[in-house]
C-alpha cells in the first residue's frame, strides 16, 4: 500500500474540488483509455499478471502525451500571470519542448527554446520538426556545459524583459513545477474510476518517472488507493530522481493546501533501466518496444516508454509480480521521438 498509516483519506470528489479551485485550460481528450493487453500477457508467460494500458499518449493535443496534463493546469497559470511568451531549455527531440511551442501556438504566445546541443540535432526529424512546424524560435545554446546553458537561458529572458515582454519561465516557476503532479493527481481519480468500472483493483503502476509518477504517487496515497507506483528513471540516480518527484508532488499539495505530503519510499524509484544514459536506447527498452509492437500493435519510443515498459517485462519474468495482481502501465506518449531513432530501432529488433 501507498498509504502511510493514519494518513488522512481524501474522497474522490473532494480531491476533485480542491483541484477545481486552481486556473485550468481544457485542452486534454480525457479520459483516456484504459485498454487491456492480453496478448503482451500471454507473451510473458502462464504467470504473467493482467496488463492495462492507461492511453495517455492519446491525449490529444500536438501528438499528446502525458504533458497535456500537466500543461492544461501551467496554461492556467500562465493566463493568470498574464505572459506573452514562454520559455524552455530543452534537447532536439524533447516532447516538452514540442507540446510546450504547440500549447503556445494554440493560445497565441511566443514560444522560445533554448536548444541543448544533442546527437539529435540533424538532421530535423521528429519532435524538432513539430517545433519548427508551429513556429517555435528556437535558439541554439554553444555547448551542452551547465554555465552556457545557464547564460544563453538567462540572454534570452532578459532579453525578452526587456522588450517589455511578460515572459512564463516554464522550467523555475513554482506553479509550472507543481503543474505536473497537479495533472497526475486528477488522473488518479480518473483511473480509479475506470478501474471501478472494469471491477478490478491495481496493485501495480509503472511508469517513467518524472511529475507524472509523483502526481500518481500522492493521488494514491491522499485516495487510499492500492496500486505502488514503480518510476522507472530514464536519466539520473535513483535517489536524485526521488527527491525530484517528492519536490513535485510536494509543490502540488501546497498549492492545493494540503498537510499530506509524499515523502521518500512511498513509491519504488529505480535507475537500473537507464540502459548507458539519458537519450541512448537500451536493449531491454528495444525489446520491449519491439515486444508491444508485436503482441498487441502498440508502439512505444525507445528514449522513455521502452524503458519504462522494459522494467515491467524484467518484473513480471523475475516473478516480483503474482498471476493474480493486476498492474498498469501508463503509456506517457513520446512518439514523435521514434521516427528520430530508426537506425538503432532497426539494428536492435534485427
Ligand atoms: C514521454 C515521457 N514520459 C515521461 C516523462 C517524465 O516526466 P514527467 O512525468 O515530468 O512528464 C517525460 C518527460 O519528458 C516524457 O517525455
């Protein structure tokens, strides 16, 4: 259980409500489906668990994922706020960077990104394409070092001010950084009610982690809800990645007034499916992209949700989860990203 003992247990529509009170723009396809995976089951064996599949690629939005969550509640606040403008500082094929220059787009602001130098730079495919398509400026930083990160990040806010822009910083705003568990928390009422329709209870989540796995973490806790979240880090140490979701849900609870906190080891976190870092596929990740693709014509991406759902074929083949338990994979999107990987797709499925 998530649930720390004596931890008050919100209702589903009280939760609800306090998050209503916060700035919202609609603009997710919810609820998303929850859809079976028999034939990915089966292919793990006689005693491979249920698998539900939370569509949250199928959001909707600019190719969706599960940042039009997140963005619905940051667009809120940037309406609040007043911007014209918002800022990123992301890699070429970043699904943020793309959703955050569509949601611009959408609602008539300037979008700028500050490009980190990456291996995906050319040529121009996948979500940096998209960027171009809805009209991102994109400023490219002179190395990928901290410091030139840093100031080129810094040029282009000041600079913006003083045009006398009102310019969002998406990566420090407090709101825009509670924005993500913000999403996730409100997902997990939608998810216990699909559950509740189905008859079934979910003793599992995985997913990659990140504010959407925080979001779920605490919406388990705060519900009473059965499920573990297992974060799969796609990037940085276990403990790192732990400490940053306990931040992100922590920031959502304050916004929301509450004196529940997630707190370290209410969700399992684990950094072994990195694979050799951030941005390059993992075998394990490409067998199981290739596994979902074959089994049931899902396709996941090799930098977050093959890895992610590398994790869950490792659990249930190690037999950590029972025949009888029911376990949710929540598919955060990230497509556009695929058609960037074709040559180490292919080579690693061959
Ligand atoms: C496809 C995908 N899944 C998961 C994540 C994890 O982070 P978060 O939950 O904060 O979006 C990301 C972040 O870029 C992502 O692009």
């Amino acid at each position: 259980m998530a649930q720390t003992t004596g931890a008050r247990v919100y209702g589903r529509q009280e939760l609800v409500d306090l998050i209503g009170a916060l700035p919202r723009v609609r603009i997710a396809h919810l609820p998303t489906p929850l859809e079976e995976a028999p034939r990915l089951r089966a292919a793990l064996g006689p005693d491979a668990p249920r698998i539900l599949i939370k569509r949250d690629d199928l959001t909707g939005f600019a190719l969706g994922g599960n940042k039009v969550r997140h963005m619905e509640f940051r667009m809120g606040d940037i309406r609040a706020k007043g911007a014209d403008s918002l800022v990123v500082m992301n890699v070429a094929q970043s699904n943020h960077a793309r959703l955050h220059s569509s949601l611009a787009a959408r609602f008539g602001l300037d979008a700028y990104i500050v490009k980190i130098p990456s291996r995906k730079d050319e040529p121009v495919n996948g979500n940096l394409l998209l960027d171009h398509i809805v009209g991102a400026h994109i400023i490219n930083a002179p190395s990928a070092a901290p410091d030139d990160l840093q100031a080129t990040f810094a040029r282009v806010l000041g600079d913006l001010r003083a045009q006398g822009r009102v310019v969002y910083d998406v990566p420090n705003d407090p709101v825009s950084k509670a924005a993500g568990a913000c999403g996730y928390l409100l997902a997990s009422v939608e998810l216990l009610e699909q559950l509740d329709a189905l008859g079934v209870s979910a003793q599992h989540i995985f997913l990659a982690s990140g504010t959407s796995s925080a979001g779920l973490a605490l919406g388990g806790k705060l519900l009473g809800a059965p499920w573990r979240v297992h974060a799969i880090s796609i990037d940085n140490p276990a403990a790192t990645v732990e400490a940053y979701m306990c931040a992100a849900a922590n920031g959502a609870a304050a916004l929301l007034g509450l004196a529940e906190l997630l707190e370290p080891g209410d969700a399992d976190v684990t950094d072994a499916f990195i694979g050799e870092r951030y941005g390059v596929p993992s075998a394990a990740g490409l067998e199981a992209l290739a596994l979902a693709g074959r089994t049931e014509g899902l396709i996941v991406d090799p930098v977050y949700t093959g890895k992610a759902l590398s994790a869950l074929v490792h659990a249930v083949r190690a037999g950590e989860i029972g025949r009888d338990e029911t376990v949710i994979f929540v598919h955060t999107g990230g497509l556009p990203i695929t058609f960037a990987y074709a040559e180490e797709i292919l080579e690693g499925i061959a």
